[in-house]
C-alpha cells in the first residue's frame, strides 16, 4: 500500500524551498502498520487543536520508498517534505530501525527530524533509537488524554515556532517538553 496523505484542522539544512510551510501546518510523515493508532494520533491531534498534515505509510519498505520518491523528484522543482516523521518500531518488512538507518545514512535525507514512537517497553528500545540517531524517543501514550498531550508537545517542540530541533526525553513529561 503506498503512502496517502490526510489533511486535519540535525545536521544538514534542506535548501530555502524545502524548509517552506504552509501557514503554521506542520507537515507530519507518520509511520505505522495500524490504521487505528493514525486515526487516534490524528484524533488526538485535533482535539489539541494543533494544524497537522498527514503522509502516512504502513511500512518500512513503504516508507523508503516514499522518501526515495522525494529525493528523485527533488529535482524538477520544489517540495513539499514533512517537517517530522513519526516513526513506529514494529513494522512490517525491516521495521523503524529500518527506515531510521536509511534516513541517517542518507546526507541527503540527514536533516529530517526524526521520533520514533515504541509501543513496547522493553530494554535498550529507546536508547537505540537514541543511537541510530533518532532525535527523540518515546513510548506510545497509553491513554487518548495523553496521546492529547503528546500531539500537543510534538507540535509546541517541533513547529514552525522552533525551527531548530531538540531532543525528548523518554520520561518528559509530555504537557511540557524541555531541552535534553
């Protein structure tokens, strides 16, 4: 299946035409298998009250595939690239290590903001993701109140309010993301 936009209320810097918004829109690249977990993220998104833009792909092969897309059409005018992707763990066809080791190993692709979002708890996950360059690392919200609050926090640390990315502690307290 491949990547479908929706619509709702590091080191390297792209070129000028790249790095545009449209108004205060944070063009988000959500990665993830389960529909359901995108409908609730973009639900939540709303009730935030936050101006997200939606591409979204189900799996890692998916993923690359619409980033490499990017990068061939990069050149017959400008774009429009997310200005963060979302990027779940466990996924179909190589997972969000995956896509996470394409992105950094890409200079091309190096400047892109990159969460990753686990769903599971276990050891060293987030400090992985850490290591692979992630620029931050979070477990999935258990709630829908605090999925509320994380498309809040994702948005107040990653829109066009704060140009330059910061890192997240997997234990911040999402109300009120801080420097890491």
């Amino acid at each position: 299946m491949g990547a479908r936009q929706h619509r709702s209320g590091k080191d390297a810097t792209p070129p000028a035409p790249v790095r545009q918004r449209a108004g205060s829109t944070l063009l988000v690249f959500h990665v993830d298998d389960s529909a359901d977990d995108h409908l609730l993220l973009k639900a939540a998104a709303e009730m935030a009250e936050v101006p997200f833009s939606w591409e979204v792909a189900e799996s890692a092969d998916t993923a690359i595939f619409y980033l490499s897309t990017l990068l061939a059409l990069k050149e017959n005018g400008p774009l429009r690239w997310p200005d963060l992707v979302l990027l779940d763990i466990s996924l179909p066809h190589g997972g969000g290590f995956k896509v996470l080791e394409f992105i950094r190993s890409n200079p091309k692709l190096s400047w892109l903001r990159v969460v990753v979002l686990s769903g599971s708890d276990r050891p060293g996950i987030l400090e992985q993701a850490h290591a692979l360059g992630a620029d931050s690392a979070l477990l999935k919200p258990g709630s829908f109140r605090e999925l509320v609050k994380l498309a809040h926090s994702l948005y107040a640390a990653w829109g066009p309010a704060h140009p330059l990315s910061i890192k997240l502690s997997p234990a911040v307290d999402l109300a009120h993301p801080t420097a890491r």
